[in-house]
C-alpha cells in the first residue's frame, strides 16, 4: 500500500540524494492516481536539483496533463504577515518557508534596489516581511494592516546573545555599537543611513547590553499583544531542536490555516547555520530512496512515463 502521509513527512525531514529518486516516487505517486503528489514531488525535486532536465521535463509533463491539479497549488489567500523576531532569532529561515509555501516576501533588503533597507514601499507590495525594519515597529504596523498576522521568533537567550554578538563581530563592543547607531561612521552607506541608525537605536542600543535589548523586546510584543488580544499572533522557537522539520511546518500552516497541501515535501529551511552549509550539502538533511519504497517501486513500470 502507498502510503502518501508516511512519503510527505519524510521529504519534510529530508531530501533524496539523487534526481532519479524523485522522478522515481512521482511516477509512483501517478500509478496510484495521486496526481496532486507526485506534482508536489516534482517541485521539490526541482528546487533541490534545479539544473536537473529530467526533472524539468517530468514536472512540465504532470502540469500539462491536469492543469486543474496545477491550479490547486496557486499562491495562498493573500494576508500580510509580518515577521517581528530580533536578528538571529531564525527570521532567514521563516522567510524562506514563508517564500517556499508560496507568498511574496522580502527580508531585510530589497533583493532588486541596491542597498535598500525595506520600508513602506515594500509593505504594501509584499505579503511577508522579516527582519529587523518589521520588528522595530510591529506596532504602527499592527494599526496600519490590523488583519495581519504577526510571527515572533524567538530563541534562547544565552545562545541569541552569543550569536547576535558575533554577527556584529565587525563592531569592538556594545558600547562602539551604540556610538555608530548615535553618529553613524561617516562612510555613506546603508550603516550610515538614517533608517539603519534608528533601527537599531529601537531595537537594541538604547539598552546597556545584547541581552537587556532582547528581554526589552520580548517583553514589548508580549505587552502589546496581550492588550490587542483579537490581533493573530504565532510565537515560535524554529531553534527548538525538540521539533522537528514536520512540527515547523504544521505549526505554521495551522496559524496561516493553510491545508496541507501548501507545505512544501521540502525540510524546514535551515538558514545562516553555523556550519555554514546549505541543506543539500547537510549529510543530516540528506536520505536514499527508503528500501520500503523502493519495494513499491517497479522501475519496469515506468517506461512509458519517463525514462529514468
């Protein structure tokens, strides 16, 4: 029996090694009349090995034949959503599921306007938003979309302060940290920009240390939200070794109230690791077509499909 539920939360904990594999499971997924899964096996081929062109074509060959089933998998209802998590608290990470789910979404810069901090411009034209221009104002925010949803990530402060101290390593101390938000560096650039100034005066150096900012931020979200308690609001540690890619999936599609079928067969990002590596290099992301499904899988049956 080809069970659809067990194949989906294993492609969100990780990904098949080989190109083959994915055509593989959505030639089966067609034998098996699930349609709608083998195209969703496709994309995530198709993101994991873009340059693949049997994977390509494969994808194009199950769109043409159901557009219908393409359609089901169009970008989800449109509601803002703001991320207003510190820096170093997964904002990478939320934005790209976010992205991977189907939304417009930006992350601190604007990727096409050179050296751009997000601003207005870029709340009105995207439906998710992270990082820091979002966090430093959640609550004008808040009044401006009231329908929006809100995500707070946060972490454990020990580990947020040693990692947010190092992604400022270009800085000497807190103390220099406060004197470039205060007078800038006199260079030009986005660090010298009023916006970057005020940013971080908000959000961090009007405090006397890392810490004392992220206890000043936490404790300003958890003030504002209890006194707007009918504003949609998700706090979540993406960090959280206790859950797994699947838990990060859920939780978040249940707050957008997405079905299932938004979740990517992706692993939950994993964005700005320490070790530096991206998933598919990740030998903890990585897994060979089980043995169980390559039980169910007849390679003979598929010549008519595609060739391998």
């Amino acid at each position: 029996m080809f069970d659809s539920t067990l194949v989906k939360r294993a492609l969100r904990e990780k990904i098949l090694t080989s190109a083959p594999g994915y055509i593989q499971l959505a030639n089966k997924a067609m034998i098996e009349g699930q349609q709608l899964l083998a195209l969703q096996v496709l994309r995530a081929g198709c993101t994991v090995f873009p340059n693949n062109p049997g994977l390509k074509k494969r994808l194009d060959t199950v769109c043409n034949l159901n557009i219908a089933l393409f359609n089901q998998l169009d970008p989800p209802p449109i509601r803002k959503i703001f991320g207003i998590g510190l820096s170093r608290t997964a904002t990478s990470s939320l934005n790209q599921s976010l992205a991977m789910m189907g939304y417009n979404t930006v992350h601190w810069m604007n990727p096409i306007a050179e050296n751009k901090i997000i601003d207005w411009t870029e709340f009105f034209s995207h439906d998710a938003l992270s990082d820091t221009p979002v966090s430093f104002m959640f609550e004008l925010l808040y009044y401006a979309f009231p329908d929006s949803h809100f995500i707070y990530t946060y972490r454990d402060i020990e580990k947020w302060n040693h990692s947010i101290a190092t992604h400022f390593h270009w800085i000497k101390d807190f103390d220099a940290f406060k004197r470039l938000c205060l007078n800038g560096n006199g260079n030009g650039g986005v660090v010298d920009s009023p916006l970057w100034r005020i940013i971080h005066l908000a959000l961090y150096a009007n405090c006397s240390s890392w810490s004392e900012a992220y206890k000043q931020h936490e404790t300003r979200v958890d003030c504002f939200f209890t006194a707007h308690p009918n504003a949609r609001l998700l706090k979540i540690d993406i960090t959280n070794p206790a859950l797994s890619s699947n838990d990060k999936w859920h939780i978040l599609a249940d707050y957008l109230a997405l079905p299932d079928d938004y979740i990517p067969l992706l692993p939950f990002p994993k964005k700005n690791n320490k070790a530096g590596l991206n998933q598919k290099q990740d030998p903890n992301f990585r897994m060979e077509l089980p043995e169980s499904w390559q039980a169910e899988i007849k390679l003979g049956q598929f010549g008519k499909l595609i060739s391998v």
